[in-house]
C-alpha cells in the first residue's frame, strides 16, 4: 500500500502543484474564456493520458524505441513550452498595456505546459493496477486491496494539493501568482531535464564518442537530477507552500475597507477561508514531505533475514531435525558446493499441519532474492509477493523452487546431488 502512495506522490505532486497554480492564475487574471479553454485542454490531456496507458500496456507491437522518441518530444516540447510561458507571464506583469493582447498567448503557453506535464506522468500512475495483482493473486485479494488503497490516497493528496493551490493562487496578487507560478513552472521543467537528456543519448542525439564535450557537459546534469527527483518535489511544494504562508500572513487582520458590520463580517469570512486553504497546502506539503521521507524509509527497510543454520551433513545429504524447525517460523541451510556457491533452502512447518515447506531459498521468477518472515508471513525479498505457507513445497507462481527431500526418523533430509543440480541459480 505504502509503496504505491509513495509512487503515486513523485509521479504527479509536482504536476497537481503546476495545473492548480495555473489554472487559478488563467481562470482569474486572465479571464473566464481562458478558464474554460484551460480546462479544455486539461481534459484532452487526461483522455490523452488514458489512450498512451491502454496503448502502453496493450499493444506489444510497439517497441521501446517508439515509446523514446514519443517521451523525446513530449519532454521538449514540455521544457520549452515552459521557458516560453515564464516569458511570456513576466511580460504580462511588466507590460500593463499588453494584457489584453498576451492574455491568449499566456493561455496557449499554459494549455501545453499542462498537457505535456499531464500525459508525461498520468499514463503511469493508470498503469499501475496491471501490476496489482501480482503472481497470479486475485482480485478480491487483501494485497489487491491494500495497493488499491494506497493508490487511492495518493490520489486523494495530490487532487487535493492541487485544489489548494488553485485556491491559494486565486487571491494572490498578481506580482506574487507570477512569481511563484514562475518559480513552479521552472521546478517541473528541471525536474524532466534528467530524463530528457537521458534520451537524447539513448536515441543517439547526443554521442559520447562524437560529442565528448558536450557529453562531459549534460552528464553531470542528468546524473544530478535524476538521481535527486525528491529535491524538485520538495521545491515544487516549496513554491505553493510559501506563497500559502505569506497569504495566511497578509490575511490575519482586516485591511479592505467596509461602510458597515455586516461588510466587515463579509470580508473577514472571505480572509478566513483564505487562511484555511492556506493550512491545507501546508499540511499537504507536510504529508508529501513525510510520504518521500519516512514511508520512503519504510519502503526501503531492509528485511531482517533469518540466518543461514548449521545442520548435519555427510557425502551424500544434509539432515534438518524436526527439533530445528517446529516452532512455525522460517529456517535457512546452505550447502556450499565445490565451486564455492552457496546454494540456500528454506524449511518451515505449516500452520496446523504436521508437515512441512521445503524448497530452494530462490523461485523461478525472481531468482536467487529469496525469502524473508515479516508478520508471520513468507515474502519474496523482491517482488514483496505474500507466500501461502500451505504451498510452499509446490509448483507455480513465486513460490520457492521444489527440491527433493524425505522426512525419516525425525529428519529432513536433503540429498545434496539434488541441490547441486540448481547451483546455476545461485551464481
């Protein structure tokens, strides 16, 4: 659930943050004709962004190269679209007698910034329920649920950043919306800048052979910002969240003038609700910044691994005693072979069952990862999949790989030829 509240957060924060401020800055600086022409084209671009999911995980016909060149010119258009909007809304603050004549050209500029932001990082998030059900798990699934859920509240905060910072923006003056809009605008335009010179090496436009120094120039680049996505994120949350500050500050007493109470009650509502959309960008950048820090940490724990267990051994088979492994918990052994692999198989007893799970400490699917207890339960290290301890021992999915073996006289007994034959699968 976590992992998918996370993921969902650094695909799109920064693009709620972006849509919300400019939508509030065309909606109510520039005019309701290019609100309603905004919205447009934030519809287009969320139908877009349905068709690029479904074609993405639908049609195989279309190889990686395509989908390259594709995101190639999405990314560019999106980085200049964005200087040019910066332009263009610095001259519509500095020149009052063009506003009437910039105020479509701003709208345009907008409209494309919006649309390629979208369809950059919406057909990703609607990709991820063709990852939920994982390994053959059905729908109806706790796991299903759970990575629902998570999907579902990552939504929810970024829906609801976005809405903030609309309204925040929207009774800003119009020096601050330029300012911060611009400043946000130049965040998510960076913050793609890693991608897209990544692709200009993989579609060979840059090459490190013929155009070394240009390729010494781009690379610190790309390595920087690729490698510290959370810090354009932040920044993004920045931007909105000190505009909410200095709104929240300008609105604490009453400065309009009013010929009577009931003026005066009107316009204090008005400061009131301000300061309340002002709280909630903050307390959404509050839960971004803990979602990217703290889930991020929880995310990425390292599972505790059940150690590697000494167990009787001599030339022909390894000898686990039931005494070893009747507690219900999961047990690791090795055999280290000639070549000096370490071939690693689990063994535990399954709930109220006399009988027990024995397999390779690796599966078919995702390797040598192997196996960790988190909850009672066995999960694979890399896929997180949940193991039903009843299978284990069985055929299919994640579980572990069978081995033979036979239970004697209180023992578990491995016959070494047989781990040997799967040494492959731990080098």
């Amino acid at each position: 659930m976590l992992k998918f509240f996370e993921q969902l957060t650094l695909d799109l924060m920064i693009t709620s943050v972006i849509v919300g401020m400019l939508y509030a800055f065309v909606r109510c600086k520039l005019g309701k004709t290019c609100g309603i022409i905004f919205l447009s084209g934030g519809g287009f671009a969320v139908a877009s962004s349905v068709f690029v999911a479904i074609l993405k995980n639908t049609n195989r016909d279309l190889k990686l190269p395509f989908w390259n060149s594709f995101t190639y010119v999405l990314l560019s258009i999106l980085v200049i679209a964005s200087l040019v909007l910066i332009l263009l809304t610095v001259l519509w603050l500095a020149v009052r007698r063009w506003r009437r004549l910039s105020r479509y050209p701003v709208t345009a500029a907008a409209v494309v910034v919006t649309f390629t932001a979208v369809v950059n990082g919406l057909p990703n998030v609607l990709a991820y329920p063709f990852n939920f059900d994982l390994q053959g798990n059905s729908v109806f699934s706790t796991d299903f649920l759970y990575r629902l859920i998570g999907l579902l509240l990552g939504f929810a905060l970024v829906l609801v950043m976005c809405i903030a910072a609309y309204k925040t923006v929207k009774k800003a003056s119009d020096a601050l919306s330029v300012i911060f809009i611009d400043l946000a605008v130049f965040v998510g335009a960076f913050s793609v800048l890693g991608r897209w010179l990544q692709l200009m090496l993989q579609l060979q436009i840059i090459r490190q052979n013929r155009d070394r120094d240009l390729f010494k120039l781009v690379f610190p680049i790309l390595q920087f910002v690729n490698n510290h996505q959370d810090l354009f994120i932040f920044g993004a949350m920045a931007c909105v969240a000190l505009l909410a500050v200095i709104q929240f500050v300008r609105n604490l007493h009453v400065r309009g003038e009013y010929d009577n109470p009931a003026q005066k009650r009107k316009l204090r509502a008005a400061m009131r609700n301000i300061r309340r959309w002002a709280c909630v960008v903050l307390a959404c950048a509050i839960l971004g910044t803990v979602n990217l820090t703290v889930v991020h940490a929880i995310n990425n724990k390292k599972p505790v691994e059940a150690p590697v267990e000494q167990c009787e051994m001599d030339n022909d088979n390894l000898y686990v005693d039931f005494s070893q492994v009747d507690d219900g918990h999961l047990h690791r052994f090795a055999y280290n072979t000639d070549k000096g692999v370490e071939i690693r198989f689990i063994v535990i007893k399954k709930p109220n069952s006399s009988s027990y799970g024995v397999g390779l400490d690796a599966c078919d699917i995702c390797g040598e990862a192997g196996y960790f207890e988190r909850e009672g339960q066995i999960v694979c290290k890399r896929c997180d999949v949940v193991m039903n301890i009843n299978t284990i021992g069985f055929k299919g999915g994640c579980n572990p790989i069978v081995i033979d073996y036979e239970v004697k006289d209180g023992r578990i007994i491995v016959p070494i030829e047989g781990l040997v034959l799967h040494e492959r699968k731990f080098k």
